[in-house]
C-alpha cells in the first residue's frame, strides 16, 4: 500500500502573543490564556506567505529523497480555501518553484481536516503507479483571518500559522496510509462564516450553541471504533492517537472515552496553539526525533474543521 515517504513542517517567523490579544480585545490576560493554553504560539510576520512556508517544506523533502521533479505526477494543496491571492493555485505555484513540469497540480479545501482527505486521495491515487509520486502540501494562515479586537471571537484566539510538505509513493518508506474515515455533521455549516472586510475576509460566529465538544467526542469516537473494525484491530493495538489542537478539553475527553493514557497521545498545548492542520503531524515528526516510535506502531491521526467534519487516518510507521 501507498504511504509517506518523507514529510516536514515550518513554521513561520513571527509569534503572536496572550498580552497582544488581551490588549486588542479587550478580555484579560487570564481569559485569553484559557484559550490559548499558552503564552504565544507561531503567526505568519510581515510580508510571509503560507504557500512559501509550503514550499520550504518541500523544498527540504526533495532535497533529502533526491526524488526527482519529474517522479511527481499529482500535487494537492490542502488547506481554508483562502489563499494568499484571490483565483489562484497555490499548487501550480509550488510546482513551478521545484522545477515540477509534468502534474496535475490542484487545491483540495477542508480547512483543518483537509491534510487527511489530500493524504488518503494521494495514496488512492498511487494504486498501481510504481515509480510515481504524489506531493501534498499544506499551508494555514488563520491568524490573519481573525478579529482581534472582537472578544466574542476568542475561540479562536488559538489559530497559529504553519506549512508542510507530504511525498508520497507505493512505497511509502516513512508511514503506510492503512485507511481512513471521514464524515460531516452538516447542522453545524453556518455556526462560523467569513465575511468580506475591505481586501480581505475575516472570520466571524454565527451566534451561539451548545453541543459542539459533544459532537467532536461521539464523531472521533465513531470514526475511531469504525476504522479500526476495518482493520481487524482495536483500541489496544494502537501506539499512538495524535489530535488536533483546537481543545485541550476535547482532547483529553477524547482519550479518557477510549481508555487511552497521555502517554499514548501528544499534548503541545503548553507552547503551540492550534497549528491547523499540522497539529497532528507536528506530535508525529516529535515522536520520531524522539525515538518513540517503532516499525510496525499503529499510529492514529484525528484531525477536524469548521464546517463541522471529522477525520481519523491509520498508519503503519515504517521507520
């Protein structure tokens, strides 16, 4: 089966800290670190773009796997839909930054749980295909969508910047894309939308309702039990689950709900903040520096987005 032969993030330069959101919006310091969990975390700074951090990332996956421009035949950009100019394809871009002359280049838009659906449709793609390869590419730039002096939109005050490059192969040397399962739940569409302000578009809540952290336990839980059933596994056999960062509540839900330790998952809440969809990936490239993983781990990727929809993906870690 198909998989991750090699994959990086980056992050940006500049940090956007609790003191500067408490000074914009007006909330105390207090109220914005609830949200945050920590004191600063990654935004874009002046004059950065998130497909250029899509591109430092993949520029450091080709130059390591020496595969060559002409082995790729697909690239996925993964992301809001919002991208650094209007009617744009970021994808295009990057290919023609790295010389890649011969894909299919296009944008795939799920906000968050994007980096799931692109992974697993770049692995069905491969099917067959020896010697091809399949770049996917990931790039967020939330914190420039928000309203910071707006104190109701402080849910979101925890929405970091961050990019990252994925090559796939049939090989798939790094991590074997063993299956996922995705899903929407369509009532919560409206909850958040983006409104035109001048240039650009900000994000804004559409009033309030209860049950959202209710809906993120049952789908990741459903999607969990219903994927490893697939696999003819269950919870035990699992080494690891890797979770967004847009709750440290839910996380923590999650994992008690499974009976699973945090020994057994990634919490960066202490210095990140919700990365989009680099969360999970981040709590995975931490682990191999670490020498945490092992060939044959079951590693498990729950990712989700506004919208709202939720994504579980099974690897196999290679080593």
């Amino acid at each position: 089966m198909a998989g991750i032969t090699d994959f990086e993030i980056t992050f940006p330069s500049a940090r956007r800290s609790v003191r500067e959101m408490a000074a914009q919006s007006g909330l105390s310091e207090d109220d914005v670190r609830v949200i945050t969990t920590c004191d600063s975390y990654p935004v874009l700074g002046e004059g950065e773009t998130e497909w250029e951090l899509a591109l430092r990332a993949a520029q450091q996956v080709m130059k390591r796997t020496q595969v060559p421009p002409s082995a790729v035949r697909t690239v996925i950009y993964a992301g809001t839909g919002e991208w650094d100019k209007a009617f744009w394809s970021p994808a295009a871009k990057v290919a023609q930054e790295l010389g890649i002359t011969g894909a299919y280049c296009y944008e795939l838009t799920n906000y968050c749980n994007a980096v799931t659906a692109a992974l697993q449709i770049g692995s069905d793609a491969l099917a067959g295909r020896e010697g091809e390869s399949v770049l996917v590419l990931i790039g967020d730039r939330v914190s420039t969508l928000l309203d910071y002096g707006d104190p109701t939109a402080k849910e979101m005050f925890n929405q970091g910047d961050a990019g990252g490059a994925f090559l796939l192969s049939s090989a798939g040397t790094t991590a074997e894309v063993l299956g996922s399962r995705l899903r929407t739940d369509p009532s919560w569409c409206d909850y958040y939308s983006g409104v035109r302000d001048g240039d650009g578009m900000i994000i804004r809540r559409n009033g309030d309702r209860d049950g959202l952290a209710e809906a993120y336990a049952e789908n990741f839980t459903t999607l969990i039990t219903e994927l490893l059933a697939s696999l003819g596994k269950d919870v035990t056999d699992v080494a690891y689950l890797l979770v967004t960062h847009g709750s440290r509540p839910i996380h923590e839900r999650l994992l008690r709900d499974l009976g699973l330790p945090e020994s057994r998952s990634v919490l960066n809440y202490h210095r990140l903040g919700h990365m989009g969809a680099a969360d999970t990936f981040i709590a995975m490239q931490e682990l191999i520096a670490a020498d945490k993983l092992a060939p044959g781990d079951l590693v498990l990727h729950a990712t989700s987005a506004l919208g709202f929809s939720w994504g579980v993906m099974a690897m196999e870690y290679k080593g």
